[in-house]
C-alpha cells in the first residue's frame, strides 16, 4: 500500500484554492454591488428585467417592467399587474461568477479562455432570459407550480447549462494540453 503524499493532491488542492478564492471575492464584489443600490434594484437586474420584457412583449404580449416602490426587485407587469418579481439573484450574475472562477480555476489564462469566458457568459445570460421569460408564463397560467419550478427545475437547468459548458472546457483545453 502506498503511502499518502500530498503531492499527489497537489492539483487537485491547487484548483480549489483558485476556484474558491475568485469565487469568495467575486460573491463578496457582487454584495458589495448589489447592495449599494438598495432599496431600489441594482442596473444589472433592472437591465435583465427589461430584456425579459422585449422577450416576452416579442412574443405578442403587452408588458412593462417597473421597479418595486420599496424593496430591491423589478416587477413584469401584464395589465398593469405585476406578474413576476426579479429579484437580483435573478440576473445571473452569481451564476457567471461560478462559471469564470471554474474556468480560470482549471486552466491557463491564454487566448482561449480570453474568447471562453465571454462566450459562456452570453450562453448563460440568454438561458437565464429565456428562464425567466418562461416562469413569467408559469407565473401567469400555473402559479401553483411556480415555487417548484423556480426552485428546482429552472436552477437545475441553468446549472446544467454551466456544467455543459465547463465539460465542454475540460475536454478543448485536455485535447489542446494533450497535443
């Protein structure tokens, strides 16, 4: 039996001293961000908010988007009546924190991940888009479903989304390290 060396490790304790600190300073930098414009919504959710709405209103429906007088969320209005409430987990930006952090966490910074994380992030923002733009139609036609389907399956599609994505990195940079 072989004796334990933490050399062996030493990757492995390498990538997740990398993932966790981009990932606990860029949570701490988003805080930070999201909490200096409380109580109105940070710009980011607002911004994701309006693109829902040019979403949902290019679907054929007549929406608005409008700020909540006193907590930090953007409403989706239809008829004048609040539909969805976004709040700023909603905008994806935590998601893409964990995205980046795994990808600089797991390989070189080069070319590859200058053009990847970019792309990954606009992959995710449009899966968050079309995630929010489908719980506005959960909220307005099965609003007894919508707890479960935000909490569950929405978060696991998006997440499955990330993970896609990483696979997809691990196995570009494996076959450009193996060559």
């Amino acid at each position: 039996m072989k004796g334990f060396s933490l050399a062996e490790f030493k990757p492995t304790i390498m990538f997740l001293v990398k993932f966790l600190g981009m990932y606990l300073v860029g949570n701490f930098l988003y805080g930070l961000y999201v909490t200096s414009f409380q109580p109105k919504p940070d710009p980011a959710t607002r911004w994701v908010s309006e693109q829902t709405g040019m979403v949902i209103s290019a679907c054929g429906w007549d929406v608005g988007v409008k700020d909540h007088p006193r907590k930090s969320t953007t409403w989706i209005l239809y008829e004048d009546k609040p539909v969805l409430s976004v709040y700023e987990g909603c905008n994806g930006l935590n998601t893409m924190i964990i995205f980046a952090a795994f990808i600089v966490a797991f390989g070189p910074l080069n070319k590859n991940t200058l053009w990847f994380i970019p792309l990954g992030i606009l992959i995710i923002h449009l899966a968050n888009l079309l995630r929010i733009t489908l719980l506005f139609f959960v909220a307005e036609y099965r609003p007894d479903f919508m707890y479960f389907i935000h909490k569950y399956v929405f978060t696991a599609v998006l997440y499955l989304v990330i993970f896609i994505l990483w696979v997809w990195w691990v196995r570009k940079f494996a076959k450009a390290k193996s060559e």
